[in-house]
C-alpha cells in the first residue's frame, strides 16, 4: 500500500515555527490540538506530517487546490476558488470542523499535499457524528497518504468520542470506494449517482 508509520511526533523545525506562527495569527494555543499531529513515511522514503489547519496555511492550500486536475476536480464540491480557502483559514474553530493537512517537505519548500475534515453537527443531538471528506493532490495520489490519513481521522474520532463517520461519494469514484471500504466504512444507502458510507467508529479497537 506504500506507506509504513513513522510514529506519532513532529519534525524539529515545525514545532517552534507553528507555534509563533499561530501566535502571530492570533489564536490562542490552547486551541491548537497538537494531540492530533502525526508523521508517517512513505516507501520512497518522504516523510508526511499530517497536522490540524492553521490560519497561515492560506498560500500552501491555495497552491493544493489550484493545480488540481480535472479527474480529481470532478469528484469534488466546486469551484475552489481563492475566496473560498480564505473563508476556511480565517474562520478556523476546532470544534465546529477539524481540518488535518498533510505536509511535506521537498528541497525549495513545503507543501500541503491532502487534506481531511471532520464536520461536526452544531445539534447537540448529533454531536457524536461526523461528516468526512478528503482530497490527495494528484502529485501524491496512489502512495497510500489517503489511506493513512483517513485512518488517522478514525483515530481521532474514536479519541473525541464519535461514534458515526459518514461520506458520501459519486459512485464512478471506485479510488475513494476501494480506499474508504479498506478503511472499514460500510456502504449503507445508494442515492441516485452517489453512494452513503457510514463507519462505527464506536466498535474500533
Ligand atoms: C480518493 C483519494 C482520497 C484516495 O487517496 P490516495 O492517497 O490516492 O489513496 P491510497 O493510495 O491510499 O489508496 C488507493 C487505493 O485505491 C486503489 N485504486 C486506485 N485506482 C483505483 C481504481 N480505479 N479502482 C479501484 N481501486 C483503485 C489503489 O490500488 C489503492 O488500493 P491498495 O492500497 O489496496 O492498492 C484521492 O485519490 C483523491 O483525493 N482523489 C481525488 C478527490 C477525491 O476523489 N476525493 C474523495 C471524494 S469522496
């Protein structure tokens, strides 16, 4: 599958400089859960720190989503415009939806290269349920970073205390299915074009 786990951790250089950075952005650090930073390697070797959005991601998003191709695009809520990665970063709230990036560095710079969000339902009634999604930039699609980083989204989960995870994906999109069913989500209703897939995040061990 390409991908074997490095631990939990992070690299040296991005503990100091995300924490000035959110500093300087403004949030209060104890909003940053840190808890949910992890670091996998892949086979060739790359090292994927999946972390929580901060509000200094804007240009790294923005560059993501951007150059995305049309056979990725299309299986995506559209159009990512540039107004719309600046909604997500200004209004960072933790509890209302947790975005985890995916990072790496190459040799100029660094990149977000996938992103995962839980949204959480503001009634308190269905406050143990999350909707999921997820993009892997096509420069790192088929290496297993979505896989890996879904499966730390169910591991988050399962540490908040979810016990529903549901996504809904157009049925052409056998690359998602294939990926969220090795994952363990249970395919639960067929709707027109689109498939429902709920996982029991109650019953992970
Ligand atoms: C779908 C997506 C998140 C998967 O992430 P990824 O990092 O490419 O996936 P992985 O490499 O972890 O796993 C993909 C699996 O699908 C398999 N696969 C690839 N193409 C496939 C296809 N056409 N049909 C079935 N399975 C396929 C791979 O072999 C792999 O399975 P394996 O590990 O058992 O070999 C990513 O490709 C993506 O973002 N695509 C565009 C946007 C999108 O579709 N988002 C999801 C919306 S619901």
């Amino acid at each position: 599958m390409g991908l074997r786990e490095n631990g939990k951790g992070t690299p040296k250089s991005i503990d100091l400089f995300h924490i000035l950075k959110v500093n300087c952005a403004g949030v209060h650090l104890a909003e940053y859960p840190k808890e949910y930073e992890k670091t996998v390697m892949l086979d060739d070797g790359t090292s994927v720190l999946f972390r929580p959005e901060l509000s200094t991601d804007t240009e790294m998003l923005w560059e993501m989503f951007s150059t995305l191709s049309s056979e990725s695009l299309r299986f995506l809520v559209i159009p990512f415009t540039r107004e719309r990665i600046e909604g997500w970063t200004s209004n960072i709230d933790y509890d209302k939806a947790l975005p985890i990036i995916a990072e790496v560095q190459q040799a100029d710079k660094t990149r977000i290269v996938a992103t995962a969000t839980f949204e959480f339902s503001a009634a308190s009634a269905f406050k143990h349920k999350a909707m999921f999604g997820i993009t892997v930039h096509d420069d790192f699609q088929n290496k297993g970073i979505g896989t890996a980083l879904t499966k730390h989204m169910l591991d988050i989960a399962k540490r908040k205390g979810l016990s529903k995870v549901s996504l809904k994906v157009i049925t052409e999109n056998r690359r998602a299915i294939r990926m969220y069913e090795k994952c363990g989500f249970k395919i639960e209703a067929k709707l027109g074009g689109r498939i429902l897939l709920t996982e029991d995040t109650s019953t992970i061990t």
